[in-house]
C-alpha cells in the first residue's frame, strides 16, 4: 500500500527527444540519493490531484471549521508543559526539572536514551534522570520535550497512522535538517531544531479533526490528505501554536513560513522552516534535479548564504538525511 500511494506523488517527467552530442568524457557518478522514504503528501501532483465526492464532502466540512476557527487543537501534555516552562526560566534548580520529569516514564526513558546517545556520550553512561539533564542541557532538554509531545500527539491514535507516521517522519527530518544547517546560516541550534520540527505543527489539528471526521478509512486518500494540508495547515498552525503558547518567532513560522518573503518580523527563520522542508521533500522522495535545483533557491537569499556555499551545505544536507534514514531502519 504504500509503494501505491507514494506513486501518486510523484509526477513523471515526458521524455525528452534524444540529441547527438559530441563525445565528452565521462561525469563524475552523482552520490544517489536514498530510497524513497516520504508519500509526498505536500507535493501538488502534476495531474492536479482532483478529489471525488465525498473527498470534496470531507475537504468542504474541514474547511468550513477552519474558517469559522472551530479547530480541535491538541493539548500539550501537562508534564511536557511544565517541563517546558521550567526549562525556559532563566534560573531553576534541576531536582524541580527532575521531580517533573520523573513522573512520565516515556519523558524518562527518551531523556536518558538521548543522555547515552553518541552526541552526549561520556566516560560514563547516565544512570539517573539528574545525570541526563545536567549532560544534555536544558535547551536540548526543552526541544526534546517538544519533540516527544508531537510525536505523542500524532502517533496516540491508531487511525490513520499511515499518514500520521509521515507527519511525524517529515517534522523529526525537517528539525534535524535545520540543526544541520543552523551554524553556516548563523543561528543556534536548538532554536533551529525548533522552527524545523514545529513549523508544520498545524497538521497536528488537521489529521485529528479529519480523524473524528470519516466513518470508514478507506474514505481517507493520499490526495484529500495532502489537499487538506497544503491550504489549511497554517492556519491551523497559527492556532496551535498560540495554544501551546510557543515562543512568537515559532508562532509567526507556523503561521507563515511558505511565503516568508512577507513574514515581515521573523523571514530568516520562515525561510529556514521553507527551505529544509523542500530539502527533505526532495530528498524523501528521490527527486534529485529539485534536490539540486536548490542551490539556486531564494530561501538562501534570505538566509544571506552566498552561492559558493550553497551546494556544500546541499551535500551536508544529505548526509544528515541518509543518516537519520540509516539510524531509523536500524532502530
């Protein structure tokens, strides 16, 4: 099935007519790129992607609630929450952060996987929740948290969980993309992680209102998903992060982040969420001439990169990419 519906996304290019040229030496074999891993579920199909009846139906009732701003929106886990609120003090003790902590096994387990990970590993591993907060910190702390509650909320629900999954796969790539690129566009990397793992976060609402929406999940296509999302989820966005009263530059994003030209008070981080999220769009779905057409994109601009480092960081991109991929399929 999901060989099927990745299928639906990705247009065919016609073929071109062969022209003789004359003999040149042999290219440099291109380094592939992974197997496809995304659906593709924001890429606008080439044939339009008209839906059918009762797609239209669903579309039309999920439409008019967003319009009239009757959007069902997640709540941010109350442990995570006040986790999050001590983690943004500017002075706290660690024992309030741990005695916090403590009472979610599932915050407790992820925060010392992430403590002996091999980016915090030290001469000794960490045993105890103080260890791993005092090793990771609490800004990677707080991203972890957030990162945990996403996942928590998409993946909570068994329905749907085909496009649910994909949500989740797209924000952890995207933040992981934006920790990558962080440094050479001069931002830190954690408030990178951030706009990359939250700028879409208003599909979160949308993919729960649609939940409770259908009778049946064969009435669920690729083609309503990926519809509903690319005019709806900013939207959405906005509310969502205003909800979970995310920080105003993370709201702005996922309010506004594909034409964040106009995102008139934060367009460095909106251009930074648009352009690692074509990245792993390309690079999910194989698509190696938009991979590299990047170099040339007006995010860059925005992110006053100069264009002889573009393809370097389009290269740094990718390793990052096929290393999560790695990382996942080991997992």
């Amino acid at each position: 099935m999901l060989a099927w519906i990745r299928s639906l996304f990705i247009a065919r290019p016609v073929p071109k007519p062969e022209r003789r040229a004359a003999p040149q030496a042999a290219p440099e074999p291109k380094p592939a790129l992974p197997t496809k891993s995304g659906l593709g579920l924001d890429h606008e199909p080439a044939h339009g992607g008209g839906l059918q009846g009762r797609e239209k139906q669903l579309m039309a009732r999920i439409g008019l609630r967003v319009e009239r701003r009757q959007i069902e929106l997640p709540q941010l886990p109350s442990t995570s929450g006040g986790a999050i609120d001590l983690c943004s003090r500017p002075q706290v003790e660690i024992h309030e952060i741990v005695a916090l902590v403590e009472r979610d096994p599932v915050l407790t387990s992820e925060l010392l996987r992430v403590a002996n990970s091999v980016l915090y590993v030290g001469n000794e591993p960490a045993r105890t929740l103080q260890d791993a907060v005092v090793r990771v910190g609490l800004r990677t702390l707080r991203s972890m948290l957030y990162a945990v509650s996403v996942r928590g909320s998409l993946l909570g629900d068994r329905s749907l969980s085909v496009y649910a999954e994909e949500v989740w796969r797209q924000a952890s790539s995207c933040a992981v993309l934006a920790r990558t690129l962080a440094k050479p566009v001069g931002m830190d990397a954690e408030r990178a992680y951030l706009i990359g793992l939250l700028h879409d976060v208003g599909k979160l609402p949308l993919l729960a209102m649609l939940r409770k929406a259908v009778n049946k999940e064969s009435d669920v296509t690729p083609a309503l998903v990926g519809r509903m999302f690319r005019q709806h989820h900013e939207e959405a966005g906005a509310a969502l992060a205003h909800a979970w009263r995310l920080p105003e530059e993370l709201e702005a994003v996922a309010a506004r982040h594909h034409d964040f030209a106009h995102n008139e008070q934060h367009a460095r981080a909106a251009a930074l969420a648009s352009l690692v999220h074509k990245l792993d769009m390309a690079l999910s779905l194989g698509f190696e001439d938009e991979f590299r057409a990047l170099a040339q994109a007006a995010e860059f601009d925005v992110l006053a990169v100069a264009p002889e480092r573009r393809e370097p960081l389009l290269a740094q991109a990718r390793a990052a990419f096929e290393s999560q991929l790695s990382e996942a399929g080991a997992a």
